[in-house]
C-alpha cells in the first residue's frame, strides 16, 4: 500500500475495499442514519410509450425498500406471477429511492404498498433489462461528527480537490453489494462457484449479520443444529421473505440444489455477481497497492472504450500490448477510454504483465478458476465475465451546508454512471467507512 495511506476498517477490508485513494483528513459523520437522508433518482433510459403496449411501465418512489423484496410485493399486489417485475438497476434499502419498474400486464390504480408511492404508468412497447438506464442522481447529507460545519466543508473541499487531481475515484463495489443488513451475497456466491449449492443454502438459511441481537439470530442458530425445515418456518420471522421460500421447498422433500429455484433468478444470478464483485475490489486493491496507475494503461492492461453517450460496454475489452501502448495511453489520456478489470467469467482470459499476475494471484487465493463460472450444478447463473472500469471519471460535486432546522451536516449532490457507487465516492470524504 502506497506509504502515508490511510487503513479503512476491517468489515470493507474483508469486501476489498482495502484503501483510500485520498490522504486527506476525513470528516466523519454515520450515512444512511435516516432514509430521507439518502435519496437516489435513476436516471432511465425510459422504454417508448406505446398507447398498444403490452408492457406497463412504473416510476416509484419507495422508502427503505430491498429491490428483490419490493419487485416480489408488487407483484402480489398485482396478482402476477412471483418473478414477473423487472427493472434496470439496483438501488440501495436504507434510501428514498426513484426507479422503474416493468411487467406484461394491466397499468394499476393503486398499489397500496406501506412507504412506496405510484409516481407515474404508461404502457409501452417493450420493458426494461437489468442495465437500462445511465446512472443514477444522489442527494446525500452527511451529519457533523465533532467538528463545525465549516470545518467539514472545508475538509470536504481538499478532498475534491485531491479527487479532482487523481481523475476520478476508485471503482470499488461498495459494501451493500455484498448485503447492507447481512453481508453474505457473496459468500453465497463462492459456494455456488465452487460447486456446492447445498452449502449455498446452508450459508444463506444460517451465517449470521454482526451481533447476536439481531433479527432473527437465534432462527438461524437453531436451525444451524437442528435442520428441521417444517420447525424452521416457524421459529423465522414472517418478513425473512427468501428465506421461508427456500425453507418452504426444503420442507416438501427438496434437495437444496432444486430449492434455490424457489429465488428468481436475478437473486440467484446476484450471489455470482457478489463473488464476482469481491474479486474485482481484491484486484482493484492490490492494483493500488503496488502503486500502478488506475487511469494510466501498462502493458498487460485492458482499455474500455467510452461510447458517445458516455456509457462505457464492459464486453468489447481493448488488450494493451507494447505495439499498441502509445496509442492506448492517448485515448485514456483524452478520456476516449478507461483502464478496466475484470469482472471473472468462463470466458475471462488471465492477461499477461502486472494485471495477469495479480488476477492470478486473487485466483489461488480463493482456489477458484475462471472455468468454475460455469457453474454445471446451476448452469441458469453461470457468468461469461465482463469488465469494469478501475477509475470514475469525478463528476461535479456540489457542498451545502444543511438547511436551517436540519441537525448539522453537508449535503453532496452529484450524478454517477450506472453501475458506481456513491458510498464509495463518499467514504473519500468521511474516511470512516461506507455503508
């Protein structure tokens, strides 16, 4: 790690998320303390309306809501089938949250869900697939820990400015990707990778969040000794959704393999992408850590193009060779392409020079092998492999003091591309951890 880096606490270091890519001095503060505190708005690609469409479109603005929990509510509410409502991207629980949502059928009236509003529907011509949007616009406050407000503006300006003049911001995978009450998405993932759904199942029915306190703990120790699917249902509370639907299928005979299918697929294919996730925050980390340029190719790299709408495809890789290299750093250099990692899959090729040896090494590591993407026990989650940018072009950031009657803090506001998140710009500025 580069000498004078700051150490994050050790719940990111054990997602990857091993540095900050700042020295500055943080200004602290806990987000997500409220949900009001933490809005996105998804910024969409909207589906074409189409008077004749098959398709309903809803814009929703939701609080606190899970995005697989609310998809499977609403489709209740609809009466269609459990698996029926798709989106574009995730959004994060412990937020007021604006996204879409699809499905064949019938615009609603009404969909008398608890904290969830019915913006806006429309009927359309086609629906919406994960990736169908640009990114996403946050308004987030952060609270004043120990020092006046315009301390932490000020603090929060040298850290722009130091943001500013490395060119963006690490694209780290933030720590709800691995699960915001319990992360263990992709622990859930590593099993399915390596073969072992039934493992799969074990971990997800009983690994415990930090502190036995918490909800539903002493269901999960139970059932840890007991196994008993019928007695589960009963001990688990009514809202661990998922978990009383795996349980149910295990109570009707099921081996593990066939009870994962009681999960959409989406959940299914999230715990590979949670696994995928971490290696990429480990190879992102060791990157960083032998001082290597995140926005500067070497040879061995690999260079995703930046589209003309600023999208930037993670499936059409650019190989930097020597033959190729100058050229390669001028289009990085003139923002036409971003260095990238991988996202591992059966079709991720271990590249040569520096990024090949630490991809090799986060490999042995986890004694896993890009082959093992196929996942041949569960085929419907395996993973060709993509790429991801290892930087985020730094967008405006704007800083607000808050607003009179509010308790003491900064408002950021700022949009990102999707796929970036914004806990990880922000932990830049606060220095004591994401969340």
């Amino acid at each position: 790690m580069p000498e004078g880096s700051l150490r994050p606490p050790a719940a990111e270091v054990a997602l990857g998320l091993e540095f900050y890519a700042t020295l500055t001095e943080g200004g602290g503060g806990v987000l997500k303390e409220r949900a009001e505190e933490f809005r996105v708005r998804e910024l969409s690609a909207y589906p074409m309306p189409d008077p004749a469409g098959r398709y309903t479109v809803l814009r929703i603005v939701s609080r606190n809501w899970e995005q697989h929990e609310l998809a499977q509510r609403l489709a209740e509410r609809l009466g269609l089938p459990r698996h029926a409502i798709a989106w574009s991207g995730t959004k994060d629980r412990r937020a007021v949250a604006e996204r879409l949502f699809s499905y064949v059928g019938a615009m609603p009236t009404a969909l008398d869900l608890p904290e969830v509003e019915l913006v806006e529907a429309y009927t359309a011509r086609s629906g919406l697939v994960l990736g169908h949007h640009y990114g996403n616009a946050f308004e987030i406050r952060v609270p004043a820990a120990t020092q006046p407000v315009d301390e932490l503006m000020g603090r929060f300006g040298r850290t722009r400015e130091a943001l500013q003049a490395l060119g963006g911001f690490p694209n780290l995978f933030g720590p709800q990707r691995f699960g915001e009450v319990r992360p263990v998405t992709h622990d859930v993932g590593r099993a399915l990778v390596r073969g072992d759904p039934t493992g799969a199942v074990e971990l997800y029915l009983t690994a415990l969040p930090d502190g036995l306190g918490a909800p539903g703990a002493a269901a999960r120790l139970a059932y840890r000794e007991h196994h008993d699917a019928r007695r589960a249902l009963r001990e688990f509370p009514p809202y661990f959704r998922f978990e009383r639907q795996l349980l149910d299928h295990l109570a009707r005979g099921q081996p593990p393999e066939r009870a994962l299918h009681a999960l959409s697929r989406e959940l299914r294919q999230l715990f590979v992408h949670a696994y995928q996730s971490l290696l990429f925050n480990r190879w992102l980390s060791r990157r960083w850590s032998l001082g290597l340029s995140l926005n500067a190719p070497v040879v061995g790299d690999v260079l995703l193009r930046v589209t003309r709408d600023g999208t930037v495809p993670g499936t059409q890789p650019i190989p930097v060779s020597e033959d190729n290299l100058p050229e390669c750093t001028d289009l990085a250099r003139r923002g036409r392409a971003l260095v990238a990692g991988p996202l591992v899959g059966f079709e991720t090729p271990i590249p040569s020079g520096a990024a090949g040896e630490l991809l090799s090494r986060v490999l042995e590591e986890e004694r896993v092998t890009p082959d093992a993407f196929r996942t041949p026990r569960t085929p419907e989650v395996a993973s060709r492999g993509s790429y991801r940018p290892a930087l985020v072009p730094l967008p405006p950031v704007a800083l607000e003091p808050s607003r009179p009657g509010e308790p003491d803090g900064v408002w950021f506001r700022f949009a990102l591309p999707k796929g970036a998140y914004a806990t990880v710009l922000l932990r830049e500025f606060t220095k004591s951890g994401a969340s």
